[in-house]
C-alpha cells in the first residue's frame, strides 16, 4: 500500500471558535441486545471563545474502537491506517460558550431517522 498524504481538515472559517460537546444518550423506546434501550451518542457544537489548549485528535477515544474494527474487517494493517492519528479536531471539547453574541441558530443534524 502507497504512502497516505497527510490529510487535515479545513480550518473553520466564521467568526467564531468551535467548542463541541460529547454525550452518551439513551432511547427508552427503542431495545437493543441488552433490553434496556438503545445507546447513542450525540455532539453539540456550539460558538466558543478561544482556549489556550491543543486541538484534540479527529478521531476520539470511543472512535478508536471503530479503526480496529475497520483494520480487522478490511484485513488492513494499523500502519495503514495511522495517518488517521494526525488529523486535528477543530472544534475544542468543552470550551466555554462565548455568551456575548447570542442568540445563535440552532442547527439540527441526524444520519437518518428510523
């Protein structure tokens, strides 16, 4: 396998900093294999003031379980895919909500809806 290109992505270009919230959420109505509802996670991005912290890895601690499954799936190796490491985030996880332009859009995004 070729050498991959480092890839990042583009730098926001608005007028505000990104900050992003992570939250692990339960559908009571829904049952997964367990029986006790169906985990899914949701981020909130929202309009932050500036941090004086790294940007933190594209890929998150709980994505991380998806790269292995991708390595064993596609028989790939872990080199193969570690360019995946380099790409930075750039929304900040839990910065604060810069509170001193509002009241901001709401925006609503969802992979589908069942």
């Amino acid at each position: 396998i070729m050498a991959q290109e480092k890839i990042q992505l583009p730098q926001p270009t608005g007028s505000y900093y990104v900050g992003v919230s992570t939250h692990f959420l339960k559908d009571v109505s829904r049952h997964s294999n367990d029986g006790n509802g169906r985990p899914f996670l949701v981020h909130i991005y929202y309009p932050s003031v500036e941090t004086q912290k790294e940007y933190p890895p594209y890929l998150s601690e709980t994505m991380h379980l998806y790269k292995e499954k991708i390595i064993r799936t596609y028989k790939l190796s872990a080199e193969d895919i570690a360019y995946l490491d380099e790409i930075k985030d750039w929304a900040m996880p839990d910065a604060p909500i810069d509170s001193g332009k509002y009241p901001f859009p709401v925006l609503f995004f969802s992979p589908g809806f069942d």
